[in-house]
RNA sequence: GCCGGUGUGUCGGAACUGGAAGACGAGACAGACUCAAAAUCUGUUAUCCGCAAGGGUGUGUGGGUUCGAGUCCCACCACCGGCACCA
C-alpha cells in the first residue's frame, strides 16, 4: 500500500471530475431537482481566509449527498464584486477597480477549486460583468416602472475636511477614517427602493418558508409591525396640525408635553416665531454629529431645548402643552414627532424628569414619583375622563374610536423598516440606468441601451460637492434624451453593492441568456432554492433585500414563486486561535492554502466540519487540524485490514446501521461534527475488530465522501470496487438493526444514579425493581425507608423514591 | 442602548422530546517501538475524599418548578452578531 499523499491523489480527482462534468447541472424533467446555495464571496485582495470554506464545505456535503440519493443538484458559485474595498484600493493604487476585481477573482477561484468543492462552474457569474449588470439595470427599471423607486432628501455622512461623502463603516468615532476630519449629517436627494410596501407581506409569508427561528425572529423585529394610531395636535394658534404615532393611545390624556425631531419641517417653517431659533439651531447641529445609536442609546443623559414661542393643544384635555426638541426622537420613524408621556415610558419620564416638566398618572398601579409605569395587562385608567376605570386594552379601543369619530386621528399601522437608499456616490457600483431631461424628467435608458456602463475616469473618488466621480466626466453625463432627443444628463448615482446579490440566485438559473435575465423553463424548473445558506449577519439586509426583489418580481409575473428561498441556515464564524475575529490587523488570519498545501484538502474540510456545532463560533486550532489529519490517515490504513467478501461483518452490523441512520440525519441537520464523530468511532470499531469487509468499507467511504471526497473516491479504487465512487448511491439502513436488545439499565434512588443494570430492553417494571432490589448499594440506600414512589421510563431509566 | 444569539473538563465540543453530564477530537501524563527524536500503537485523564468498594461536588451567577434540570421558569452577569452607505 502506498502512503496518503493527499496533495497528488487532490489533484488527480479534481481533473478527473472536472472532465467528465460530473456537478453540471442541467434540466431533467425525470428526475427531482435540488437547488443548494451558498451566498457568493466578495473577491477581495486578502484572498480567502479558512471562514469561507465552513459554509461551503457543509453545503457541498449536502450537494453531494443529494446527488447520491438521486437528485439533478445545481450548486453554484459566483462573485460579488462590486464593493468599496475593492474602489478604495484603486483609488490607493491608481489602478482600474475592474482589474483589481478580476485579479481577486481568479485568486479566490483557484483557491476555491483546490478545495474540491462540487460546483457548477460552467455557471460562474460575476455582478460586475456588463451582461450581469445589464440585468441589474433592466430590474432596477422595473422597479421604476411601477413607481418603487422615487427620489427623497436623505442624509449621507459628510466629511468636512476631504469634503466628500463618507459610507457609514468610514466613519470611526464621528471622525473621518481617512483624514480624521469631523463628519457631520449633508441631506442630499436619493433615490429609494420602497421596500415598505412590502412589509406586511415579508413578515407575514415567513410562515409559508422554513428559516431557522432566529433568522425569523430578527426580520419581524427588524421590520418592527406596530398598531397604534396617528393623532394630530393643533399648533396653537396656527393651521398646522403636529402629527405624532403612538401605540399607546390610551395614555393620551397623561400627555403633557410635545417632542419632535430636530430635523422636523415645523422647525423652518416657523424659524421667524421661534424665541430661541438660534439655540435650536447649534443643537441641531450637535446632533447632526451623532449617529442614530447614540441618539436613541436609552441610557444616556437626555437633552433637548423647549421650542419657545410654538405650544400645541393636546386634543383630549384641551390643554396648551409645551413642545421640545431632542435627539432620541427620529425623523426616520413614525412621523418624526411623538406626544410625551412621563406617566408611563421610561424614557419620557427621564426627559419629564430632568427638566421640571409635569408627570400625570393615567394608569394606577404603579408609583409615577419614582419611575414610568409600564404595565399594559393590570393597570386601570384614572384621571382620564370618560376612560376612567377602564382596562388598558378596553381604553384603547375606546379612545381611538373616539379619535376617529372626532377626526382627530385615525388608526396606524406603523413599521420599524425604512424604505431603502438605493443611490451610492461612488465608481465601482452599477450606474443608475435614468436619464435626466428638462423636459420629460427622469427617463428610464431604453433596453436595447442596457447595459450603462461604467466611463474610464481618472480619479474613482467621490467629489467635493458631495456627487459620484461619474458626474466630473461630461461625454458621459451629457446625453441625449431618450423619449424627445433634447439634451439631457445621465444620473450619475451608482447602486448599492446589495443590487447585484438581491437576485444572483435567479442568475444562475440561466447564466448565459442574453434575451431575458433567465429563461421561463430555467425559473419554473429550479425555483425555489431549496436550501439556503449564510451568515447571520446578513439576516436584515440582504437577506430581506431579496426577499423583496423577488416578491417584487413575482408580482409582476417576471418568477413564478412568491419566496425565493425554502429554508435558510446560518453557520458560525471562524475565529483566529487567539478566540477573536480574524483579521489582518489582528494577525490571527489563516489561509486555507497553507493547510490545503501541508495537509490536504480533505483534511481542510473535515476539520471545518468537525470543529463544533456548525451554527456557532469556534476557534481555529493547528492541533485540532492533526486530528483530522490523524484520522484521515487511518481511514486510509483500512486498506491494510480490508478483506475479501461482499457479506457485512455480522459482529458489526448493528454499529454499521445505527451510523448510516445517524450520519444521513446528521448531514441533513447540519450537525457535522457528530457526524464525523460517528465515523471515527466506526473506523476505531473496524481496528478493535480487526478486519473490514469490502461491503463494510464500501459503506464507509460513501459515508465519509462528502466530507472527505477525495481520499475516499482513492481508497474505492485502490481497493478495486466496482466504478467510481461518484456513481454509487447513498446506503439505507434497517431499523430493526439499530436497535439494542439488551440495554444497561440506570437505577436511581431519589434521583440519583446508585447502579446500572444489564437487561432486555423489553424488561417490565417489574422484572427491573427485582433486579433493582437485589443490587446492594441501591439496598444500602434503601435500608429502613419505605418506597413512596417508582418511576418507570422504558429503556432510560428507574427511580425510586424513599422516604 | 435596542433586536437576535451564546455560556458545559486544560481546550474544541457531545447529551434524543426533562431521564447515566463530558461521546468524538485535541492536549497532558505513563508505557511500547527507537541509539534518540518524530511518527505510530496501548493505557490513564472533570474535581475532591478513599487502598478499594464507593461517596461528595460539578454545565456563567442567584433563585424556582420537578421523583429527576445543561435542558423548563424568573432575575442577573459576561461575551458574540446586527443596527439600515462594510460585505
């Protein structure tokens, strides 16, 4: 027998299976179709780094298994390239971000490919490649079409020094990352996506997908769907009314006071009337600085100025109540003005509480001197008027319906989610597809122009004036009007990088279409992705990012499902071994070619998988690598022990089958490493008995393949099995087979374990306390005492309970 | 701060639906092989008391429910992910 050299038997597989294309996937009526995704990387500079390989690995396994099982599986694998580390580099180093990208891309893939990953790569896409931004444009003029996208003042983070704007991840401490200058908020005019539309129907129809529990609870939170109702204060003395949400209707008479955001339009408009507009103004200004964390951050000390010279009357008790600003109210949610009331939240009463303003108890029960008092289930309206006495629930009923019937309010329901700034000031990023003519407005650029791309321009900077680089070159903003041929300007905004991953997936399908962004058959074929997996950290972007598009398209008859993914699964980050995030700074990366190089690919990948519970974060462990190396190095051994015949070793037959039941649930439950745990215990199994049949050996490799595909498709031919392993079909087990007959029995004595005894699994009660009552040490604990109690759970356990 | 999650030997982790805590792997220790080391093989390994049989303690902290709690409930602590322009 030779010695494992992983490096060139890798090798040898990987051609093989690449020439024969055994992982294209291509249309098959005849048989059942699984679809596995994997969310594609970002190329960057860095190269991979051994996080990458988790997920990958865990759904190759589960590609291959399904392939095994007799499914048409289409895995694929792709780039998102469009991104700001990639323009930052280039403007750094003066080189064109699209071949840096293309660079990247071919590092991560031929990284990837030594990893001997099962994907489709006839299918490989890149967002960044005209044909695919071709499509991203053409949906992204949809969704024009049909009125979601629309143009709003949005604020972007501005530096004041480099005078450009900055995206959220530059800006470190309210500072510029690149110069240290001071960032303030510069409302600038963008275009959004109206993902609120869809709001009720992404938290409703997470009922229709399976997501991990997590992963939903996070959306609807994220989405945050509240009933409450819109009120409208009347200004005193002005026509304008100041309209507020709140959930909590029933508390409005405990109202006392008004707070709204500094960013709200009331402000400006009354700028002459207001005493102290000076004072609003350099708060304003304070918190322009702030980020929204800061500004709601519950803990911290309240601030805000009383706006003198405006007052607004609460429209239950008539009264005149003062109206204040403060940061920890947000332009961004419900209206942008909320009535206050210290009574009952928390943190209108720290606000009530600082600056002298009056605090009345609505809801008895609770003491209002000392804190707000929250409770919605006991409490009972008072100094109320006609809701006095009420329940909470009940007063809200009744005060809404009044609200209405006065047409003073109306019912409300209200949403966390915002719509979604589409418009980015950068290079490397899918120009906006409009036209800007004078006379027309915003016109979309015709199909038959798609795709807009990107102009050559020598600085990848945004501008000074707070405008993407596109806008400095004049041949391509200056364009002719597509619906009268005037003159006309092209937008120079580009997309977001989560454009071109909102609808990858469906890409995929058809990669190489031209005519449409995936052909019909392809869509209604492969659609749904049947199992999809990523990181938690994309829950409440992009994952909901396309969830809409897609809902999006389904409405519009463009796909034929209204959910993209069936199931979702997140996986665990990969940490250095030092137990923290890995990353260049801390020094702690490692490269999956350096273990590829000194141990092998599938030692890579049994490693990955046997690290811990796949859904958690673990540390990285060169010894931990060993292991697997270690135990790979003696599945490869079996060959040693490997004996003639195709009858199953009889004295192993049960462990066998409980392995085959237990790997096949394992790799369908993403619990891996009790997989691998499970095959290590069977091939110590086959050592302690000291031979292995073909047929046992054939079982094991095919169980161990999609973990380790490589070593095993060797050994099946090293050992002259019958054609390749990649063509053999996954085993079944028989059940009758995994179960034990006798079984060691625990006796416990008030619930504590005092002997275990050997038995039939079969045993009655009473068989078992008879065997009980014999043992010495359960009688040692007995002694005088009288049973009280026997509890009896067949085949786990026997207590009883003396007293 | 808000939303979601996690916490078990020296380390990574295992434990079905509330039923023997610590599978599997690593590390350490001891032994075999070797001139020696590495590799490999064998054994031991939560902790305390005990020669042993056996017993006490033990799953972040404090409380509770139960015959029985890592698992369920309440309160708290620590850490991780996300917070809308990183991907």
């Amino acid at each position: 027998m030779r010695e494992y050299r992983p490096n060139e038997i890798e090798k040898k597989w990987q051609e093989i299976w690449d020439e024969k294309e055994i992982y294209k996937a291509e249309i098959d009526q005849s048989k059942p179709k699984f679809y596995a995704l994997v969310e594609f990387p970002y190329p960057s500079a860095e190269g991979l780094h051994v996080g990458h390989p988790r997920p990958y690995t865990a759904m190759d396994i589960v590609a291959r298994k399904k392939r095994y099982q007799g499914y048409n599986v289409l895995f694929p694998m792709g780039w998102d390239a469009f991104g700001l580390p990639t323009e930052n580099f280039a403007i750094k180093n003066k080189i064109h971000p699209a071949i840096v990208t293309k660079r990247n891309i071919q590092r991560f893939k031929s990284q990837l490919k030594s990893i001997g990953f099962s994907f489709d790569w006839s299918r490989e896409i890149s967002t960044t490649d005209p044909e695919y931004m071709k499509w991203t444009q053409w949906l992204f003029l949809k969704f024009y079409e049909h009125g979601l996208a629309y143009k709003k003042e949005m604020p972007i983070n501005w530096c004041t020094s480099c005078k450009i704007g900055l995206a959220n991840e530059e800006v470190v401490n309210n500072a510029c990352e690149r110069c240290g200058g001071e960032v303030v908020q510069k409302v600038k005019n963008q275009w959004m996506l109206k993902i609120t539309e869809y709001a009720d129907r992404l938290i409703d129809d997470l009922d229709t997908v399976d997501f991990i529990d997590r992963v939903k609870l996070q959306q609807t939170n994220w989405i945050g769907r509240s009933n409450g109702m819109e009120i409208d204060f009347q200004v005193a003395g002005k026509e304008d009314k100041l309209r507020v949400f709140t959930t909590r209707p029933d508390t409005i008479f405990g109202s006392t006071y008004m707070v709204i955001a500094v960013e709200h339009p009331l402000i400006e408009k009354y700028k002459d009337e207001i005493e102290n507009f000076h004072e609003i103004v350099e708060y304003r200004g304070e918190v322009s600085k702030k980020s929204e964390i800061e500004r709601t951050d519950l803990s911290k000390e309240k601030t805000g100025i009383e706006i003198k010279g405006l007052t607004a009357i609460n429209p239950a008790t008539g009264k005149e109540i003062p109206i204040w600003v403060s940061d920890y109210v947000l332009m961004s949610y419900g209206t942008g003005a909320i009535m206050a009331v210290p009574g009952h939240d928390e943190r209108d009463w720290e606000f009530a509480d600082k600056f002298g303003l009056p605090i009345v108890e609505v809801i008895q029960g609770g003491d209002i001197r000392k804190e707000a008092y929250t409770d919605t289930e006991d409490g009972i309206l008072v100094n109320s008027d006609f809701l006095n006495g009420l329940s909470v629930k009940d007063a809200q009923e009744k005060i809404s319906d009044w609200l209405e019937e006065k047409g003073l309010g109306q019912r409300k329901v209200n949403y966390k989610l915002r719509d979604w700034v589409f418009s980015r000031q950068r290079y490397w990023g899918e120009p906006i597809p409009l036209v800007h003519c004078d006379e027309c407005g915003w016109v979309p650029v015709p199909e038959e122009d798609l795709p807009v791309l990107l102009p050559d321009v020598e600085n990848y900077e945004p501008t000074d004036t707070g405008e993407s680089p596109l806008a400095t070159i004049d041949e391509w903003v200056n364009t002719t009007c597509p619906t009268c041929g005037k003159p006309a300007h092209r937008e120079t905004d580009t997309m977001p990088n989560w454009a071109g991953s909102s609808w990858y997936f469906l890409r995929y399908l058809d990669p190489q279409n031209d005519k449409e962004f995936a052909s019909r058959e392809a869509i209604d074929y492969w659609m749904n992705v049947d199992w999809y997996n990523g990181g938690m950290e994309h829950t409440t972007l992009h994952l909901l990012y396309s969830r809409f598009w897609h809902k999006f398209f389904y409405d519009i008859g463009l796909v034929s499902t209204p959910e993209p993914y069936q199931k979702r699964t997140s996986h665990g980050m990969i940490l250095g071994d030092n137990n923290e995030k890995m990353s260049k700074s801390r020094g702690n990366v490692v490269n999956p070619d350096d273990i590829v190089r000194d141990y092998g690919a599938d030692t890579l990948r049994t490693y990955e998988m046997f690290i811990g519970d796949f859904e958690k974060s673990a540390p990285w462990s060169e010894n931990g690598v060993k292991g697997c190396r270690r135990f790979l190095e003696r599945v490869w051994k079996l060959q040693e022990i490997v004996v003639e015949g195709s009858d199953y070793t009889k004295e192993l037959e049960s462990s066998i089958h409980k392995a085959i039941k237990k790997v096949s649930k394992d790799f369908d439950t993403l619990k891996f490493n009790t997989g691998i745990a499970t095959l290590m215990s069977l091939s110590n199994e086959f050592y302690d008995y000291g031979s292995i049949t073909k047929k046992d050996l054939e079982t094991f490799l095919i169980l161990l393949n999609p973990v380790a595909p490589h070593i095993t498709e060797e050994i099946w031919q090293q050992v002259g099995l019958e054609g390749y392993l990649h063509e053999s079909t996954w085993p079944d087990y028989d059940e009758s087979k995994t179960k034990d007959e006798v079984i060691q029995m625990p006796i416990q004595v008030n619930g504590k374990l005092r002997a275990t005894i050997e038995i039939s699994v079969d045993a009655s009660q009473e068989e078992i306390k008879d065997a009980a009552l014999k043992d010495e040490n359960v009688q040692k604990f007995i002694q005088d005492k009288s049973i009280v109690k026997e509890i009896f759970v067949k085949g786990k356990i026997f207590n009883l309970v003396v007293k």
